[in-house]
C-alpha cells in the first residue's frame, strides 16, 4: 500500500461509506431509478416551461427539415456554381 498506512477507524469510517453508498446505488436499481430516459419519463409533466421548450424544438426541426436544397443561405452572384 502506497502513503501513509490507514488507521482502523479511518477504514472503518471508509467502509461504512462505501457501504451506504453501494447500498443508495442498489436502492435506485431496485425502484428504477437510473433507468436512463425511461427512469425520468414523464417526470416535466404539467411543466410549462417544458412544454414551450418542446413546443419550440418542434417548430425548430419542421424548419430545418424544409430548408431548400442549397441550404437556408444563397451565395452571392460572383461565388455561384457553374
């Protein structure tokens, strides 16, 4: 072991911790929690903020997905292709 050597109570102190927190990590598996996008699924419901901010991003990506083919800017006259 590399450093100072540990005292036992320090280590006692160290493994209760990690025992608390392995324990929490457990606790949020068992009730779903940490699931990703299906753990916080519907958790801004009833949010208006949310709903502007997706409300938004709709408008946003409708957009986007029709710009014309040569994109949202035309060049100038002298930089056109042939």
């Amino acid at each position: 072991m590399h450093g100072h050597p540990m005292s036992t109570e320090l280590l006692e102190a160290k493994i209760s911790d990690l025992t608390r927190r392995l324990e929490s990590l457990e606790a949020d598996v068992r009730l779903g929690r940490g699931k990703g996008w299906e753990g916080i699924a519907g958790r801004a419901r009833h949010d208006d903020l949310m709903d502007e901010a997706m409300k938004l991003g709709a408008e946003w990506r409708t957009r986007a997905n029709t710009l014309p083919p040569d994109g949202p800017f035309k060049p100038a006259p002298s930089v056109q292709r042939r």
